[in-house]
C-alpha cells in the first residue's frame, strides 16, 4: 500500500512508532484496524506535509472547546475512553477521508497527531478498563487520540490564524432587485457586520 503510511520511521513520538510498526499485528496491539475502503487506491502516491497538517489542524477542531460544548457523540466517545477518541473512529469521519482523498488511512492520524499537532497525544486505552494505560504488554489495547492534557483545546480565532479571503457582492442597476447573500463561516464573535462591509 503505497498511499498508506506504513515506515514509522519518519514519525518522531516514540509510541506513535511502535504503534504503527505493531499495526500490521492487530492481535499484539489490539488496535481495531478498519479495512481500508473500496474507493482506496493503492497506487496513491504517499501523503505531503501539507495534507497531513491539514488533517492535524482537523483533528484538533475536533477537541476543541467550540466543537464539544456541541458534538455529544465526540463528548461520549471521550467519556467512555477515559478522554481520547479511537484512531479506527476518527479515521472514518467524513471530513478526513475527505483531507485524504476519501480513503481510510488510520496510519495517517497517527502521524497527524503524534507530529503535527503540539495540542494532541497518542495514546493506548484498555478495552477493559477503558483507561488510559502506558505498557501494552498485559492488555488488550485500542490506539486513541486526544488533547495531551485531557482538557478541550483552546484554539484562537480562525480570523486571528489566517486571514479571511475577501469577498465583495456586486450588483448592477439592472439587478437592482436581485439580493446577494454572502455566507461568511468561522468568523470571530468580536466581529461586527460593519468590519466585513
């Protein structure tokens, strides 16, 4: 599988290593390994820096305070793994297979979070327990992601992290009765209207 992640070489979190040079083993580490997808390729050439700092920045939306305070179904997966999320579920969410390229790569979340991301961990939880647990030797594991401190990230504006593309409605006398409606996502709170005129 050329597309997939698959030298834990190039990661640099030593758990995250063993996890992926132990992920061909389902049964020494006990990770749910989803098969990869019909529409995965194994030509595809293996993923940039650039895609894997995306999908970084994604899974960290996904622990942050903004997205928990209304994601339940994130808030009970937490809850039931003693704070992080397992890798197989996260793999499968729509808008990262969509960051790449609609496969399931669970390779590929590891290394977002253990290398691209200052904000996440990964981690082993028991499936017994459900906690947290550092050697895997006496336990039947799941591999999970979640914020290092176990607490929702706070993330800083979108509006403060990169500018927002500018956006200008026009009209033309003939249009005059035609409304232009401009949909503007991520904008801060402290944002007036009369800033994006």
């Amino acid at each position: 599988m050329a597309g997939v992640l698959t030298s834990a070489t190039a990661i640099d979190d030593p758990l995250a290593k063993e996890i992926l040079n132990k992920s061909s083993h389902k049964e020494n580490v006990g990770i749910d390994k989803p098969e990869l997808s019909k529409e995965t390729d194994s030509n595809e050439m293996p993923l940039s820096d650039d895609v894997l700092q995306r999908l970084s920045r994604q899974l960290e939306y996904y622990f942050s305070v903004e997205n928990l305070s209304k994601d339940t179904y994130l808030q009970t997966l937490r809850e039931l793994n003693d704070g992080y999320v397992p890798v197989s579920i996260l793999a499968n969410f729509a808008k990262v297979r969509s960051l790449l390229g609609n496969r399931l790569d669970v390779e590929a979340v590891v290394k977002a979070a253990a290398d691209f991301s200052t904000y996440l961990e990964v981690v082993h939880v028991d499936k017994e327990s459900n906690k947290k647990v550092d050697e895997t030797k006496d336990f039947q594991t799941i591999v999970a992601v979640g914020p290092k401190d176990s607490k929702p990230i706070e993330m800083t504006s979108p509006i403060e992290q990169q500018p927002a593309p500018a956006v200008v409605a026009t009209t033309s006398p003939a249009a005059s009765t035609i409304q232009n409606t401009v949909i503007l996502r991520e904008v801060g709170s402290g944002v007036a209207e009369d800033d994006i005129r």
